[in-house]
C-alpha cells in the first residue's frame, strides 16, 4: 500500500464490529467494483483500490490478524505473519489466493475465478443478478447533538432503475437478448502462450445481453439519476468517524438487480470549551487563589446546562476534579462518562494596596520573604555587591 496506510476498516467501508460475513460481503462488492477489467478507463487506479481491498481483507478476514490489527494497528502487521504486500501480486494471483478459481487451462468454465467474484456460470448473464453500487454521503453534527441524539433529513443523489422500462434498460415491449459474442457468459476466454484467461466480454460489458431497442427514457442504461431525501437517526453518545449502512439506499443493481448501500459517516465538530475524551468530557477552568486556599464553590458549564462544582481546601493549580455521571452517554446504552474539570489558579496581574496589605500580612504569618514595594530588584544587587 501507500506509504501511509488507511485504516483497513475504512478501506472496506465497514465498522470495526462487523461480522465475519459482513466483511466477506463488502470484499466481494469492492473487489466487483474495482477489478480493472470494469474499469477500462482508469485500470491503474482501479488495480491499486482493488490491491487495497485484497490487503484489508487478508488481515480482517483471519480473526488471530483482525486481533492484532484491532490492538496494534498496522505496526502490528509488521514482520511474519503480517499483511501481505498485495501491491507486489498481480490481480490474478490475488483472485486464486481468495477465490480458488483458475486462472489457466480447461476454458475457465462454471467455477472460474470470474464466475465465482462476479456470481457468473449458465446462460443467464453474470451481470443479472449484481446488487447496485454502496454510496457515501458524511453528516456533521456539534458535540451537543452528538450528546442527545438527533434525527438529520439527508438529500442526496443516486441511481434508481428507471420507471419507464423497470430497470431493463429496454424499450417498453422488447426484451434484452442474449449477447452472442460470449454466449450470455458475461466474460471471453483469451489464450497468452500456455495460459487461458477470462475477462469482461467487450462486447456486452459483462452483463451478458445486449439490447436492439434501448429505452428512451435511460437510453438503456436501465437506471436513471434522482435525489433522494431520507431520515437518518444519530443515537445518543454518537461518535466521531462513526458509520452507518442504511441497506437498499445505494445506487441500483444492473438489470433491475437490487440496490446497494449508503454508508453514512459522522463528523463530530470541535467544541469551543469541551473536549471528548471517549465517554468522558474533559474542561479547564481558572479559580481564584483564595478559593484555591480556601475551598468554596463554582459554577461550571455542563452539556446538560449548569452545575456546581465543590472546590476542596488547598487545592492545587492543575488539579482535575471529577464530575460523576456528566460525560458523554454510550452510545450501546452503557451508562454515562464523567466530566473532568482541570482548575488553574488564576494569579491576578494588579492587586489593589488593600489586597497587598493582607497578602503581606499573609506573607509574615507564613514567615515567607517577599520583595519589599519600594525595594527594586537592582537596589537588593548593589546592596550585596557593597556587603561583599
């Protein structure tokens, strides 16, 4: 991969609790979307997108991997038994490593490694039955919505099938037949020496009919772009770089197929005065030095409004004072963080004589040797240079 990796979970676009399944599912959909005989125009993108999917995978796939992963990061992977550089394999090696398919001799019939990634084999068209592209679409939120929860109408663009021919991309009253160039398979075979490969039929781009009569209204597309708006609902304790899968939101499937997901993801604004600190709430706040000495109260702010905070007798500058249960909720329904209040002492930069008068006194009660008001810092220099 690059030199600085992404979060293997981000590049499946899945969450860190995903099931073995679901992670099994978001490869496979990646995998579909950027092999680059899908992407004629952009193959050496679409082959290292495709190499990052298969690197996420390898790790996130094995359970003893995705633990190290989950504890370590990517230093974890470092050394033996790490993540393979897939980035130095060729997207055939990396398709027989997890698909078991072939990638020479016999024709590459039902059970190759494009029938097994692409759900080909028969005569009804590999591309028949592909669920429809996953979209992203990111929300922000400030850190009180975060805190209570709330309820964002989203609008966004995606692909529906279209209306007028249901998503078959032909005319009202014909049919897409059944592409002759590769028989309806979807994908030709190709011969380089002893070898024997598969790839997308140019013909029908891998959906395995060809349409005579286009409809008008998608031009045969089969699908056709509209916004959308939907209700999205952020629980309470909500967290940054969180995600969500609403299924069926995404763009639609080829030939009617079914539609794919939007994958939200949470952005969760700085606060001013607040800082998160998992469910905790972490603040600063000054105090006077005769509270500092003395003990007393202050009103703190909270995210649930005001609130009194006890300051204890001598208390020290940098003394964090924990407010209980005024953190941030879980967001699984696990009770609530604290509120820690860090409390500096705020020395005044001008005093008043009557304030200097009592601290004096304060200064000889403590038998504590102050510099005199009228005595300079220069006057006590020549004083010691005349007693030597």
């Amino acid at each position: 991969m690059a030199s600085q990796k992404v979060c293997y979970y981000e590049v499946l676009l899945i969450k860190r609790e995903a099931t073995q399944d679901e992670i099994k599912t978001a490869f496979r959909s990646l995998a579909k979307k950027w092999h680059p005989d899908r992407n004629p125009d952009n193959k050496v993108e679409a082959e290292e997108k495709f190499k990052d999917v298969a690197e996420a995978y390898s790790v996130l796939s094995e359970p003893e991997k995705r633990q190290r992963y989950d504890q370590y990061g990517h230093a974890g992977m470092s050394g033996g038994g790490g993540s393979p550089d897939m980035h130095g394999v060729s997207v055939e090696d990396i398709l027989n490593q997890f698909f078991g398919g072939r990638a020479a001799g016999g024709g590459g019939g039902s059970g190759s490694i494009f029938d097994d990634l692409f759900g080909g084999g028969g005569g009804g068209g590999r591309g028949a039955q592909e669920q429809g592209e996953s979209r992203r679409f990111d929300i922000e939120i400030d850190l009180e919505q975060a805190y209570k929860g709330v309820k964002k109408t989203i609008e966004f663009e995606r692909e529906e099938h279209c209306e007028t021919c249901k998503g078959s991309g032909a005319k009202p009253g014909s049919k897409p037949s059944t592409c002759q160039y590769c028989r309806g398979q979807g994908s030709v075979t190709r011969s380089q020496g002893f070898f024997v490969m598969r790839t997308v039929c140019p013909k029908c781009t891998g959906r395995g009919q060809v349409i005579e009569s286009p409809c008008v209204t998608c031009k045969g597309g089969g699908v056709q772009g509209k916004t959308v708006k939907t209700e999205v609902k952020l629980p309470a304790g909500i967290e940054n770089s969180m995600r969500f899968r609403l299924q069926g939101m995404g763009d639609a499937g080829a030939n009617g197929a079914a539609y794919g997901d939007l994958i939200v993801i949470i952005h969760v604004k700085d606060h001013d005065i607040f800082v998160r600190k998992e469910n905790h709430i972490l603040l600063s706040i000054p105090i006077p030095f005769t509270m500092a000495a003395l003990g007393g109260e202050v009103e703190v702010p909270t995210l649930e409004g005001k609130a009194i905070l006890i300051i204890p007798r001598a208390t020290p500058s940098g003394k964090i004072l924990k407010m209980p249960g005024l953190g941030m909720p879980d967001v699984h329904g696990y009770g609530k963080g604290d509120q820690m209040v860090k409390v500096t002492v705020d020395v005044p930069k001008k005093i008043t004589p009557e304030q200097e008068e009592l601290l004096r006194k304060l200064a000889l009660l403590e038998k504590t040797p102050v510099m005199p008001h009228k005595r300079s810092f220069f006057t006590k220099i020549k004083d010691l240079f005349s007693e030597e």
